[in-house]
C-alpha cells in the first residue's frame, strides 16, 4: 500500500465581500465544491486503502480566528476528522509552526514558513518529516507511524 496525498485549494483567508475583492470572487462557493470533491476522494478506494493519508493545504486548520481558517475548521474538517488523516502539511502563516495531534484536529499539523524547507520521506511504514531553515537549523525532525 502506497502513501496517498490530497491536496487542498482553500481559497482565502478573507472573505468575499473584503474590499479587495471588490466581489469580483466567490471562494465561499468555491469552497462547497471543494468540499464535495473531497468527500468523493476520500470515499475513493485507494484513498482509504493507503498506508498514511496526508493533507496539503495552504492555509492550515488550526484555531486561529482567521476567515478562512474558520471556514476550513466547519466545512472540511469534519471530512478530514471521519477520514482518519494522519499529517497536514501547510503554509501561509510565513512562520514554522507544529500542532500535535488533539490540539486542533485529530492529527499532527506542520505549518512550514517561507524561510525553511520541508522534506518529507513516506513509506509504507512511516512518514519521516525534517523541516531546516535556510541557515540549516533544523525546526523539527518526527516520525509518524500507524499505531
């Protein structure tokens, strides 16, 4: 059994209506389609048959009180929750994080900054994960395996 990984398009962290947008978008509606893609996928046989489920997605699901992180946490978490994810790899915070496991979902979220580089190693025995600044300090090296 092979690795499997979904990626995730989640919009924005601010909502449609923002000045920015001058409502020219519509990722709220965006988002109820990516909602019902990801349902089909992770329905999907070898999705569910994978050695490690992992999630990429560019805003990350932590608490946090952005938009659009809120909006992630109600719409798709619970799929991600019944899923059975075992790591989410995101960005767009511009600074490292690492959520275990329990604090913010059912499974362990890295948040990699845009100075470090992310490497990840999947097998079908475990998932090995080094995050390394550009200076080379290494932010964090952890090993997932099932349980």
């Amino acid at each position: 059994m092979d690795p499997c990984f979904i990626v995730l398009d989640c919009g924005e962290d601010k909502p449609d209506t923002d000045v920015e947008y001058s409502g020219l978008i519509d990722f709220d509606s965006y988002m109820l389609e990516q909602k019902d893609w990801l349902s089909r996928e992770i329905d999907n046989p070898e999705f569910k048959n994978a050695s490690y489920r992992v999630v990429i997605s560019h805003m990350p699901f932590t608490k946090g009180g952005w938009y659009g992180s809120e909006r992630l946490r109600e719409q798709l978490l619970p799929l991600l929750e019944q899923a059975q994810i075992d790591l989410m790899l995101s960005g767009h915070e511009h600074a490292f994080g690492f959520t275990d496991k329990g604090n913010a979902a059912s499974f362990p979220i890295i948040v990699n900054s845009n100075n470090s580089v992310l490497t990840l190693f999947a097998s079908n025995h475990s998932l090995k994960v080094q995050v390394k600044q550009e200076d080379g300090k290494i932010l964090l090296e952890k090993e997932f395996q099932k349980q």
